[in-house]
C-alpha cells in the first residue's frame, strides 16, 4: 500500500511542473501557511497544480515520507522538492523562486 501511495505521489510531483501540496485547494486555503504559499505562487504568475492533501490521508502522511519533510504545504519545482511555506517565502523574496518556476 505504502509503494502504491509513493507512486501515485512521484507520478503527481514527475507529471506537473509545479505543485503545491496542501491545506485545502488554491481557491480555499484551509491553513495560513497554504494560503501565503498559494499567494507567493499567484504573485509569480505560472500556473501550478494543488493537492488537497485533507481530501486522501494516504497522500498527506506518504508525502512527508516522500519528501523527508514533516509539514504541510510542500512545493515542488520540476520534479523536485523545493520546501514548505517558510522557504517558498525566503525564495520569493530572493527572487530564486521566480527564476526557478519561469527559468
């Protein structure tokens, strides 16, 4: 079950450029820290797709495992794992976010 959820994980993050795992979904955060990432993303511009990881309790916890972090929102930028809300923000403000998702 736990390779299964991996999977379907790596296919997600491997299938779309960026995506945002979190809270809620882009148009409804249901955390702070979901709602300032998705807010960093939409400052950005590109698209990104969400996954409401309150909607698949498999997905919530697989994806910590996945990407050895322990909360959630989780950012992925082609194919690799970028951080959570903290460093999404650390980015944005740098500028390295940007670069990042239209680079």
């Amino acid at each position: 079950m736990a390779e299964d959820v991996q999977k379907r994980i790596d296919d997600i993050v491997k299938g779309n450029k960026v995506v945002l795992f979190m809270k809620g979904n882009a148009r409804q955060p249901q955390c702070g820290f979901s709602m300032r990432t998705v807010q960093i993303l939409n400052s950005i511009g590109a698209p990104f797709t969400t996954v409401n990881v309150l909607e698949d309790s498999e997905i919530r916890e697989g994806v910590k495992s996945y990407s050895d972090w322990p909360t959630i929102p989780q950012l992925f930028v082609n194919g690799e794992f970028v951080g959570g809300s903290d460093i999404a923000m650390e980015m944005f403000e740098s500028g390295d976010l940007t670069k990042l998702i239209t680079g």
